[in-house]
C-alpha cells in the first residue's frame, strides 16, 4: 500500500515561506505580530480602565446623593426590631473568588437559622436559588425596601472597592454555586454587578436558566455602552417594583 501523497502547499503559501528568509522580512513579521499583540492588550486594558472608572464615579456619587436614604432606612430597621442595621453575606465572585456582600437586613435576626425550615417553598423549579414571595422571616420594613431594592444600596460600597462593578451577573450563595454545571459557571467569568440584564427585564419572576442565558449573553457582548443602557433602565425597572420579592 503506498503511502498518502504528502499535501501540496498553494504558491502564495510558498512565497510567504520563501520571503521569510530574508532578515528583513522577518523582522518585519515580528514586528507586525507583536504590534498587534500590544494593540490587543491596549484594547483591553482600555476597556478595563474604563470601566473600573465607571465604577468608582457611579457608586461614589450614588453613595454621596443617597446618605439621607442611607439614613432613613437604617433608622426604621433600628427602630422596628432593635437589631443590626447591615447584613453582610457572603457570595462569590469572578473565577469564584469569595467576598463579603452588604446589605440592609430586611429579615429577622435569626433568618438564616431559619433558612432549611423554608427551601421547600422554593419557586424558582430548578432549586439552584431561592426565591419565595411570602417569605415569613422577612420583616415590616423589610417588605417595603425589598419592593424597590433598597435593601441592595450598600453594594455600591461593594463597587467602590473592586468586589463588584455597576453592571454585571448578579452574586450568587456558595450553596448555589455548589450546585451550578459547567455551563451555569460562565456566569462567574467576570466581576458580579449590582444590576444586570434580567434585573430589567422581570428580575425575580426569571428562573434560574433564563438569567444565566441573559447573563452569558451580557458577558459575550459588553461593552461601555451596554452598561449605560442597563443603568438606564434599571432605575424605571426598580421604581416600578415589578418582579420584586
């Protein structure tokens, strides 16, 4: 059996070849691949910069303008239980990277405790997180700041420092996260955000599957621009409280 003949290289691939043997042109090659290297990089970085910039101005102004509704949550959580005002939790991040999250506390002191006595009502059919309308460890005030996400504003501290951006996938639980496939897990290919695609289109009512396709979706085409829309639309999408638990 003879062997297979060897495949024929098209001239123009030849004359590649044969012109890479000058000096010149090969360090006219090498310089035209690493020019492009480096220019890749700059578009990157550039986007990173940007974005971190958005950040720190974004969530540094929110939390200047909003320390009177800083304050006037904190004083009706102080006041209708007489327990602590924030509730840090932890969630994780991009590549998994665990971080404290903060929040107002919108439920009883001892609702975590209380957390196994209630996963069986889970709405949300894929069991991977947990959402419940009628939470009964979730207190009078807490109802009222959930309705339009103030329980969510001390994340913009969470900006401020680099755990989260402006934009992005949404922190979940460890617990979540121990039950996430591969495919779910793209969701943690960048830093999380304080809104994000399904937090605008019906937020809660969106089971599990469908915000990580809306979420591998942002992550395949962000850009600058995208955030500012998101943003945009976020603020109608929370004042109108739709989708809200």
């Amino acid at each position: 059996m003879k062997p297979a003949a060897a495949p024929k290289l098209s001239p123009e691939i030849l004359d590649h070849f044969a012109a890479l043997e000058s000096p010149w042109r090969r360090w006219r090659q090498q310089f035209y691949l690493g020019w492009k290297r480096l220019t890749w990089r700059w578009l990157i970085g550039g986007a990173h910069l940007t974005k971190r910039t958005l950040d720190i101005v974004g969530s540094g102004t929110a939390l200047f303008v909003l320390t009177p509704l800083f304050l006037a949550i904190a004083l009706l959580i102080k006041l209708e239980d007489r327990g602590p005002i924030l509730f840090p939790q932890i969630r994780v991040g991009r590549h998994g990277r665990i971080f404290r999250m903060w929040k107002f506390r919108s439920m009883r002191v001892d609702a975590e405790k209380q957390l196994q006595a209630v996963l069986a009502q889970n709405q949300h059919a894929t069991g991977v997180t947990f959402k419940l309308k009628q939470d009964p460890r979730i207190t009078r005030v807490g109802h009222r700041i959930r309705r339009f996400s103030f329980d969510e504003l001390p994340q913009f501290y969470n900006v401020l420092i680099g755990d989260m951006s402006l934009v992005g996938p949404r922190p979940p639980v460890p617990r979540e996260v121990a039950l996430y496939t591969l495919a779910d897990r793209r969701r943690l290919a960048i830093k999380p955000g304080i809104t994000c695609i399904w937090q605008i289109s019906g937020r809660a009512e969106i089971d599990f599957p469908g915000q990580v396709q809306l979420d591998v979706r942002f992550i395949e085409s962000r850009s600058f621009w995208q955030d500012i829309k998101i943003l945009c639309k976020t603020v109608p999408a929370v004042l109108s409280g739709t989708g809200a638990y």
